[in-house]
C-alpha cells in the first residue's frame, strides 16, 4: 500500500488504528499526508508482530502528520515489531505520548 502526500486518514472509535502494519513483510508507504485518530487506545501508526517500518524523509518513508485524542492512544505504537525514526521531527503536544512501545 503506498498513500501519496495528499491522502489523510481519520478514524473514531476504540483501538481505531490509523495504519497498522502487521507481520514480517508487510509494508504500507508514507509520501506524507496526515493521520487524524480520536479513540481510546487509537495509535495512529501501528507496528506490530515482526513487521518494520523506517522514517527518514525520503521516498515513500515520510511521516504524515499525526493528530491523536484519546486515553491510552499514541502517535507511534511498537508491538513486537520495529520503528526506525532518521531525520525526522516529533512535535510534542502535552498529554499525548510520542511513542507506545510493548
């Protein structure tokens, strides 16, 4: 899956996640765009079960913007599977954790 610069993702609900990659292999491409989640426990880029994604600014690997809201739900969430974070800025609004790693 590859979103391109202008696509914006929203979702509601509980453990509503944004994106999810999950499993060894499986790739979803960022070029941007912006990912909007308002539900407990709602990550907004979730990694899981093997599965590795980096974010370095180029190609296909540009983090969109994240907008999370919601007890327990974080911009960036790592379970059993791998983020890698170059070159790459994080805003912090207070309240919302950065990073949810299990």
């Amino acid at each position: 899956i590859t979103l391109l610069g202008n696509n914006s993702i929203s979702t509601t609900g509980a453990q509503s996640f944004g994106a999810r990659i999950n499993g060894a292999g499986a790739a979803i491409n960022f070029n941007g765009g912006s990912i909007n989640t308002t539900g407990a426990g709602s990550d907004a880029i979730s990694v899981a079960n093997g599965a590795s994604k980096t974010f370095d600014g180029t190609a296909k690997n540009i983090l969109p913007t994240i907008t999370v809201a919601g007890a327990g739900a974080a911009a960036l969430s790592a379970d059993a599977g791998t983020i890698n974070l170059n070159n790459t800025s994080l805003n912090h609004i207070p309240k919302i954790p950065y990073l949810n790693l299990h």
